[in-house]
C-alpha cells in the first residue's frame, strides 16, 4: 500500500474537560431529547435491542449506558480497498486523507470558463484526474449527472467511477434499489472476494439535522450493514438554523448526531464498519446563507477530531471548502485554512477537500489541480519535523566543514525528494522567468494541467469479462458508458 497516510493531532483547540462537557451533553441529549426515525421496521429493531421508543413522534430514546456498550462494537479502524491494491487505506488514528468532494451540480467548463449543468462525462473524466493525483486518496463522487433519470443514476455514477479510477469509490445513493444494485456490481468486480474483506466501495447517508435519520437511508444503511459495506452518516449542521448559534451547543448536538448513527449501525450488525461523520457549518445571519468555508467550520471540525479520538471511532470530516465562486484568493485562503487546521488537529478522512466551489454546489477540474497541492501542503504540515541520528546530520555538518556547501552531498541527495514539498501550480521562478515562461497564473497552470492528464493518462478499464457479466446484469448501463 503507498498511502499510508502521516502522522497527525498537532492542534487541539478543547481541552480534556471541555472534551468530556460536550460527550455529557450529548448523552443528556440522546437519552432525554432522543433522535427520530421514520421508519416503523428500524423503529422496531430499536425497541427490541433496549431503545425506548415512541412509535406516535417517531423517536428514540439511548441510554447512556447503552450507547456506550454499543458505539464500543464499531471497529476503530475502517479499510477501504481499491482496484488497484497499492492504493489500499486503512483509515485509522495518526493518518490523515483527503477525498474530493460531491455532489456538484454545476461545472466549470475546462475549454470556456463557464458555468454550466454537470453530466456523466464530467463524473469520467474527474475520476481519471483524481487517479493520478497523488494528495487526492479515495474517490468521492463528484457530480450528478443531470441526463439520467433518478432511477437509474446510482449504477451509473459508481459504475462510472470504478472504470474510469483505481481508488476506492465513495458516494451517496438515492434509492434502496440503487444501493442493492450498486453492491452486486461491486460484487462482480471483486470476484471471489467478498465486499466484507475487500470493500472496493462505501456508502453515504447523510442524516438529517436536527437529531433525524432520513427512513429511506435507514434502510440503505441496513442494507450496507449486512453486506460489510463501510458507512458514512454524515450530518450537515448549521449553527443558528438546525443547531444552537453557539459553537460548544452545536458540537454537542452534532456530536450526538453523529454517534447516533454510529449507534444504529452497531444494532444492525455489531461491527460494522461506520464513521464518525460530522459536516459542521454555520450561516451568515444577516442573508440567512449557507456557508462552507467558514472558519468556525475549521475549528468545529477540529474539536470534533478530538471527540473522534475521545470515541476511538475512525472520523469522516470536512475542509478544503469554500464559499468562493471561482478559483481566486478567497478559494484559496479559506480552503487552505481549513485544510491545515483539520490535518494538523487529527482529522483522518477529509473530504470535500478538492475540486468544489461555491459551497460544494460548483466542480471545477482546475481547482481540483490546485487543491490537490494545498492537501500536499497540508500533509506535509501534519507529518512534521524528523528529528532523529540521520536527520540532524552531524556527520555531514562535521564532513562539509565551515565555509562548505552541501549541494553534491550524499546526505542532500538522500533527503532531497522526502524532506521538502515541491509544488506543480505554486509560482517560484523569479519574475523575469515567470513572464519568459508566460505568465501563467495558478489557474491558467491547473487549466493546462488537467487538460495534459486527460489526453496522456490512461486509467486501466475493468476487464473484459467483467464488463460483459455487469452489462448483461446491467443493460442499461450499455447506453451511457463514458
């Protein structure tokens, strides 16, 4: 396996008391306010494991004690397989990833610069970018293809995904249909493997804030519970909307968010694999708009790493966002920051870290390119600085002597390419180069970029028998295959 991820938890913005103030709200919230669920089969299911519930209001009571003995079922470290094994990831404490996000349903066009409706195509050709960049480790659907039906955009988005990248695939369902049909495809790819031993795919099914589990997602996440298929439940919280305006009352109700659906996996089927997943966001009172790029996101995404820890749960969070419009030094400031603070605070799968704009509502391939750079950055932060016999490099300091330089030096030729970051899109000619080069700037750079992935980078389809058997199963997928 290449990626194996860098050592992480630098920037801790609770302390340990605080840590323990917000897991105790939450459990006062899950056994006195309790979550709903619209859903009278999983109601029942809750109510046989030990749940009070109330079948009138939809909701479910926890008990503390209860909650805890469960959420202790889940696994603290999640694989996610690839059709390419090397690109294996274990997500775990101490390793950081970065996922792209979804799901867009604009794009900015890679020839014109303009706007316009997002379609399957887009979803190929992001993928085969997203496979050669190297800061970039799980594939999370980008787009919705906007020409297909509802009923059928399910298989084609994974589908699409797993032929056109080696990396894992990561995204949301909209039917339980989908998912049953989304998990055979998988199960043909894999063959003999099981998805339970080599999970090529995983789930998203974002709950609802405040406190509600969507039924329909209840019975996705049941479905992926019994086939060994990792979950996401993620929840989008926005302070002073779904949740309290302050930033300690919506952790603790996001943090009860998010073990609540780490909860209801573990009653499905005790060890499933499930993150805890948290999207926390706020809103500009003064327009009621969403925003995504916020810092207070960095910073509620970093405590929630440290309630993560506090759970020993494997964590699913958000950075590398921005409330930008197009690929300027807003995009860049508020990604950047995000980025860094979750890396450094522990986060260990961030998505929506690449790609988007205008709050995860715009891709585009060029900001993909110059994300990818600022997640290098980022990783190259949270792995810090190696202090050790080799690297203090007394024996090359006492060879080279005063007055010497070290630029032919073994010791330099040994560290060259893993000590320090060397950016693609980053300008650092000085300004005579820059306009003998062409001035380029960092967008017109990942413009040419992308474009150069894309007509030189040669993703290995799936083989030939496979796309035989899928298709057969499948036809429909015959029609629209990008």
């Amino acid at each position: 396996m290449s990626f194996q991820g860098f050592s992480s938890g630098y920037y801790r913005p609770l302390s340990v008391k605080e840590v323990e103030r917000i897991h105790n709200t939450s459990m006062r919230i899950l056994e006195e306010v309790g979550f709903m669920i619209d859903n009278d089969r999983v109601l029942k299911f809750l109510e046989d494991y030990g749940c009070q519930v109330d079948y009138e209001n939809k909701r479910v009571f926890v008990e503390t004690k209860l909650l805890l003995k469960t959420i202790k079922r889940a696994p603290a470290r999640i694989f996610l397989c690839a059709r390419d094994e090397e690109k294996d990831l274990i997500i775990e404490p101490n390793k950081t990833f970065f996922s792209n996000g979804g799901t867009a349903i604009k794009m900015i066009d890679l020839d014109n610069g303009k706007r316009r409706d997002t379609c399957l195509k887009d979803l190929a050709q992001i993928c085969k970018v997203v496979d050669i960049l190297k800061n970039i480790h799980v594939v999370h659907l980008p787009v919705y293809p906007n020409e297909l039906p509802m009923e059928t955009v399910d298989i084609h988005r994974f589908f699409t995904a797993l032929n056109n990248n080696t990396k894992h695939v990561m995204g949301g369902l909209y039917t339980l249909q989908g998912a049953r049909d989304v998990i055979r495809i998988a199960s043909i790819i894999n063959g003999s493997n099981s998805l339970a031993e080599k999970p090529i795919i995983s789930f998203i099914t974002s709950l609802i804030s405040p406190l509600k589990i969507e039924g329909n997602y209840a019975d996705i996440m049941y479905e992926a519970a019994q086939n060994g298929i990792p979950v996401v439940t993620s929840v989008c919280s926005i302070a002073g909307l779904t949740t309290p305006i302050t930033l300690a009352g919506q952790l603790a109700q996001l943090n009860a968010e998010a073990l609540s659906g780490i909860f209801l996996m573990q009653v499905f089927k005790a060890g499933s694999p499930a993150f805890y997943s948290v999207v926390p966001t706020i809103a500009d009172m003064r327009s009621m708009q969403f925003l995504f790029g916020s810092i207070e996101s960095g910073l509620m995404n970093s405590a929630l790493a440290q309630m993560a820890s506090f759970y020993n749960l494997p964590m699913y969070s958000t950075g590398g966002v921005t409330d930008s419009k197009t690929s300027d030094i807003q995009a860049g400031f508020e990604k950047g920051m995000s980025s860094l603070m979750l890396s450094l605070a522990g986060g260990q799968l961030i998505h929506n870290s690449a790609g988007l704009l205008e709050g995860s509502i715009v891709f585009s391939l060029e900001e993909l390119i110059i994300d990818d750079e600022i997640n290098g950055m980022a990783l190259r932060a949270a792995r810090g600085i190696e202090i050790d016999e080799q690297t203090l490099a007394f024996a090359a300091i006492k060879e080279v002597g005063p007055g010497g330089n070290y630029i032919t030096h073994p010791h330099t030729m040994n560290y060259l390419h893993s000590e320090n970051f060397f950016p693609q899109v980053a300008e650092r000619s000085n300004y005579v180069e820059w306009i003998q080069k062409g001035a380029w700037t960092s967008p017109g750079k990942a413009n040419k970029i992308s474009k150069d992935i894309l007509e030189t980078h040669h993703v290995p389809p799936l083989e030939d028998n496979v796309l035989e058997q899928i298709e057969k199963e499948f036809p429909q997928l015959q029609q629209l295959k990008v």
